[in-house]
C-alpha cells in the first residue's frame, strides 16, 4: 500500500546533498571570518604599535626643537595661511579614545537565514553573470577583439624591427665610413 504523501527517494538524496553542502560552506564561511578576525587583530596591534612609534618620535622631535635657542626665541609657530579663526583637526592621535563598543549579537535563526539569503543572492549573480559572459554575443566581441589586438601587435613588432635594421644599418655605415676616413 503506497501513501499519496510517500517522497521519492531522489528527492530526500538531493535535500540531504544540499544540506550538507550548506554545511560546509558555512563551516568555511565561520572559518574565514575568524581567520579575516585574526588578521584585522593583528592589523590592529600593528598599527598601535607604529602609532606609539610615531608618538615617541613626536616627543623627540619636539623636545629638540625646545632645545634650540632660535626656536625657543621665535616662539609659537604660526600657520603659512590662516583661512578663519577655527582650528582643524584631521587626527584623534592625541586624544583618549572611548570604550568600545562591542558587536551586537545575532541569534542562531536570524544568522541563518542572513546567511542562506545572502548565499541565495550572491550564487544567482553568478550564474547571471557566467550566462551573461559566457553569451555569444560576448564570445563573439572577445574573439574580434583579440583579433584587432593580435593584427596591431604584429604592425607594431614590425615597425620596431624595421626601425632597428635601420639603426642597425646606419650604424654600420657610420662605422665602415669612420674606418675609411682613419686609413686615409
């Protein structure tokens, strides 16, 4: 006795394939964003550490100019143009920094679904694309143009080798010319 509601077994096999699939790209997926974390961590660490270099360097640097009398006698350095009364600016490098902020938390379902859709979305633009680029109009644009280009690089290699035996030809006349003129 069959049941109307009985699923074909290919189907199951397919679903199962394509669970695991999932699987693995998210596992991947979980996997590169930790190791983009770690690099991002140590990016980070770099740039501190260049930051206090700099801001070590800054102190010498400024404790030398105070040691210099001109410096000290010419006083505070004024601005090569002065546009308003405002002072600008375009680093926080003295500043404190506030706490941070951490990410804010994603719950397991809504991850997932993030992350299929964004799966969904991303493998669609690929086949578009691939159908797109893989069209025969396309093909057939690529395939002149590699044409076009081939044609010109053989005019212009062929250019080059005929302006070289001329130079090569001029040279040797030169050459042969100034032999004649010392014997003589």
């Amino acid at each position: 006795m069959t049941s109307d509601l009985a699923v074909p077994t290919w189907l199951v096999v397919l679903t199962l394939v394509a669970v695991v699939a999932l699987a693995v790209a998210a596992y991947r997926l979980l996997r590169s964003v930790r190791q983009a974390r770690g690099h991002t961590e140590a990016l980070l660490a770099a740039a501190a550490q260049d930051a206090e270099a700099l801001r070590e360097q800054l102190a010498g640097i400024e404790a030398e100019l105070q040691a210099r009398p001109e410096a000290a006698a010419r006083g505070q350095r004024t601005p090569v143009a002065v546009v308003d009364d405002r002072e600008y600016v375009i680093t926080d490098l003295g500043q404190e920094q506030g706490p941070r902020v951490p990410a804010r938390v994603v719950p397991a379902p809504m991850f997932a679904d993030i992350l299929l859709r964004e799966s969904v979305i991303k493998t669609a633009a690929l086949a578009a694309g691939l159908r797109r680029a893989l069209s025969p109009e396309v093909r057939h644009r690529i395939r002149f143009e590699m044409k076009r280009e081939v044609k010109r690089s053989r005019k212009e290699r062929k250019l080059m080798l005929k302006a070289a035996r001329r130079d090569l030809e001029s040279r040797q006349r030169s050459a042969l010319g100034a032999d004649v003129e010392v014997t003589s």
